[in-house]
C-alpha cells in the first residue's frame, strides 16, 4: 500500500522510522513509567572507550592540544583581587577534520552506519555537526543528506548557518535546506524513510559516547602537563551531548574532584522558534534557547531516550552575553594569536569570569575551540545583526538585551560571573519527565532516577513530584 505522506501519519510513523535509521529498540530501556536504563543504554553502544580512540584515530578525530593561555589569564589577573586569576587552559578542538569537537560525536556514527550496512547517513542539525558528518561520510565513502533549519520566512539566513551549507557541500553532501518550523522534524522522517540512511541523531548513544574520549583526554593531557587534574572544566552548552560525553569521559578517566561547568549565550527572551526572533540572535549554537529546554526536558530530540543529559553531570551553569563574547573572540586573536569560532569561546567567556574568582594556582581547563569562517566572525555577525535592527554598542554588559542590543563590554572587568538557576531547572526537569510518559504515580525505582538524573535528594525530587500532582506510591514492605 502506498504510504500516507501527510504531516499527521509521518508523524504518526515516527517511532517505525526511527527504529530502522537507528537499528535500536528503546523500548527494551524502558521501566513503564518515569525510569529509564540510562546505563544499558550507554552500554549498548557496544565499544569500550579504548576501541573508541582507536576509531578515532584510525579517521584523524582526536588527540588534540591542550594549550595554556598565558595572556588571557595574565589580563583576568590584572583585573582580580590579589592571589586571585586562575590558570586558563584551552582544549584546540579545531584540529579535528572538520574544525570541532563534533568529528567525535560523528566518528563513531559513520562507523556505526557502515559496520550496520546502511547505504548512507543523514543528520538534521544546521550547525558544526552536519559538516561533521558530510566529512567523516566522505571518509566512509557514504553519501550523506545534511537537513538544515537556515531561513526565516522572509528566506534570509544568519551568516554561520549559510556558511555551514557551503562547508557541508564541498564535503560532497546534499543539503536540504528549510525555514524554520515544524516542517524540520517532518522533512527528516521523510528523508530516513525514503532512503533507509543511518540516522547520526545528536542524541544517540554512539554519538555521546564519542565525547567521551574529549573529557579522557583533558584529563591524561592536564596530568602531564601540571601534574594534576583540573579544578573546574568548561563546557559550552546547547544540546547537552558536547557536556554529558566530557564529564562521563573525564569520570573514566579517574577525574573524582574535577567540577564540570556548563556555560551558554543568554539569550533570555528570544523563542526558538519563533521566525520573528529567528534572525535576531548572533549565536546559532551554545546558547540558553537550546541549553534550557535540552537540558530540562532532553528527550524531545530526534530520537525517544536523548543520551545527552548534562543536568545528571553539571555542577554549575554560567551565563554569559552575546557582546562579552564578541569582546573574547577579539581577545583570543589578540592576546594569543588564535583566531576561533564563537561556541568554543563561550566557554572561553565564561572561564575568563569564573578565573577571577579563583586563586591563582586553581585550573580551568576550557573544553574546546571550534573552526571560524566568513560566517562565524564577529565582522558579519554584528553587520547581520545591525541590518535585522539590533542596536550594537559599548558599555555595561549587565545592561545587554537579547533580540533588542548587542552591548560590546567598556572594560574586560564588565565580564562577570553570572549563574543560571540550577534547582529551577531541575524542577522543571522532575515535571517534564513525567509527563513525558504522563505518569500520575511515581515509584520508588523513579524516585531513585530522577534523584541521579538531578543529583537531588530524595526530599528534593519527592517536594518537585508532589508540586506536580503526582501520586508517591509507596514501596510494599514484606
Ligand atoms: C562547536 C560547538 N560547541 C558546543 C556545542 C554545544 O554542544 P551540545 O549541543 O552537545 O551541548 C556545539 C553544538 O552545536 C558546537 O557546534
């Protein structure tokens, strides 16, 4: 019978193509109700972390430096109280094939894709991972369809996303390219359906476990270095997958007092997915419109359960402005000769910052750099921004409207430390996963998940669920 390929039956259909692009059942992780087996799932990826280092390599993923950035730090010295500036280290992940940490999280699903014997592979993202793909499929021999959210409705598109289309297609890949909207998700179960391509979900298992090797190495890289583990690793924060597969990797790695920092772009009122606000951002990724709702609500993604879940990993969350990123942008060039992309230097931002507070003797080890082009730079940027009526000026940071200005900081001590409500967002998690599976009870085996998932006592999580309507059913004691 001829499919139906109105929007409600694909939709409809959902699961079924998924379950084929994927070779994966979720339903086996599932416990009925709120808990799910994050372990097995993370465990089913099948490869140990040395078997994922070698694939990687054997592509030219990985082993990237870690360099100390010994003027950047001096300057947040000159600006702290005495004994204060900690050491910035940064991570340059821009040496990976395609120009960031994403060839890691793309590696093992080409890998997978072709060890499956799937005909080709597709992702749906308009950022660094569909060039991380389109390489890492050149490399397989695999053609590859990339599907992109680049235009508003007026079919103007922000600079990154444009120039990710080129960098896609010179790696040989087709792009489709779409406005923003729901049309996304459809378009992309259409696509795996009509080819039977893998699908490299920024949120599978294999993706998340090819961050893994990023966190391992800061750590081996740091020892070496300094003869220790760093005291704080920063991570730029959207989907979740860049955080959760870093501090799983730098766990393994035996890192037991390393905290785990995420930082984002605030981009406080500004809608996602809104076609008004589309253009009226200056970051495409690492920023608060995908870092919040990822984070507290991750299984809205591409695939059922999302092995990104940094809420189970963060140990505080920085906020950082669209304009003090710009100013860091400048500063890296400058002061240390190193010309990178924007998502790397949000978390460069937020280290800046945090240094401050630190002592002097203290480690920050910033996670990663990316690539930067003609569409990533702060030039076209700012210009975009002005043409779609964002006022650009210099001055207080605090005073940074997102979608309204863009203010370039006055003076590097206007960056500051700027924290996100973690316990809110935890909240809003405990809420979500419930009605993810619209639970009204909940039982002990999900009391006891959604408290590793946050990280919360059991007070905590019982408080959120009954907050929530939801029924603690108590365990039966013999
Ligand atoms: C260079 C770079 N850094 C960080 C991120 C954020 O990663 P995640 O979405 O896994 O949180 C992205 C994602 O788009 C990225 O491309």
């Amino acid at each position: 019978m001829a499919h139906d390929y109105s929007y409600k039956a694909v939709m409809a259909r959902d699961n079924e193509i998924m379950k084929k692009a994927l070779g994966m059942d979720y339903e086996k992780y599932e416990s009925g109700n709120i808990a799910f087996d994050y372990e097995a799932l993370m465990n089913d990826v099948g490869l140990s972390l040395e078997e994922i280092i070698q694939i990687q390599r054997s592509v030219g993923v990985g082993n990237t430096p870690l360099l100390e950035l010994k003027n950047l730090t001096a300057l947040a010295r000159k600006i702290s109280p005495k004994g204060k500036g900690a050491r910035i280290f940064v991570k340059d992940e821009q040496c990976n094939p395609s120009g960031s940490f994403k060839d890691r999280r793309a590696s093992i699903s080409a890998y997978m894709a072709q060890k499956l014997g799937y005909k080709g592979i597709a992702a749906a993202t308009s950022g660094n991972y569909g060039a991380a793909v389109a390489s890492q499929a050149a490399m397989r021999n695999l053609p590859c369809i990339i599907v992109q959210e680049c235009f508003d409705s007026r079919k103007i598109g922000q600079p990154e996303i444009l120039e990710k289309q080129r960098k896609c297609e010179s790696y040989g890949a087709e792009v489709v390219q779409l406005t923003v909207g729901p049309e996304l998700f459809y378009t992309y179960l259409r696509i795996l359906e009509d080819t039977g391509y893998f699908n490299a979900s920024l949120y599978s298992n294999f993706g998340i476990a090819g961050v893994e090797t990023l966190g391992y190495e800061i750590i081996q890289q740091c020892r070496s270095m300094v003869g220790r583990d760093p005291d704080v690793i920063m991570v730029t924060n959207a989907g979740g997958g860049n955080l959760t597969g870093t501090a799983r990797g730098a766990q393994k790695a035996g890192a037991e007092k390393t905290l785990i920092f995420g930082a984002s772009v605030d981009l406080a009122g500004l809608s996602m997915a809104s076609d008004h606000d589309f253009n009226r951002k200056s970051f495409t990724t690492g920023h608060t419109g995908f870092g919040m709702p990822y984070a507290t609500d991750p299984d809205h993604s591409d695939v059922p359960r999302s092995a990104a879940r940094p809420l189970k990993y963060i140990d505080d969350y920085l906020l950082v402005k669209q304009g003090e990123v710009f100013y860091i942008t400048e500063a890296l060039a400058q002061l240390e000769g190193m010309e990178r992309g924007p998502a790397g230097n949000t978390s460069l931002t937020a280290a800046f910052a945090l240094a401050q507070t630190l002592d002097e003797d203290q480690i920050i080890v910033v996670q990663e750099t990316e690539y930067t082009g003609a569409g990533k730079s702060p030039q076209p940027q700012l210009s975009f921004a002005k043409e779609n009526g964002i006022e650009l000026k210099f001055g207080n940071s605090d005073e940074e409207v997102p979608g309204k200005n863009i203010i370039l900081p006055d003076h590097p001590s206007r960056i500051k430390v700027r924290h996100a409500d973690l316990d809110k967002m935890k909240k809003s998690y405990i809420r979500k996963a419930a009605q993810h599976v619209h639970a009204t009870t909940a039982t002990e085996e999900d009391i006891h998940y959604l408290m590793a998932e946050t990280r919360k006592d059991r007070e905590f999580v019982i408080a959120a669920l009954k907050e929530n309507n939801i029924e603690i059913k108590q365990p039966i004691l013999n």
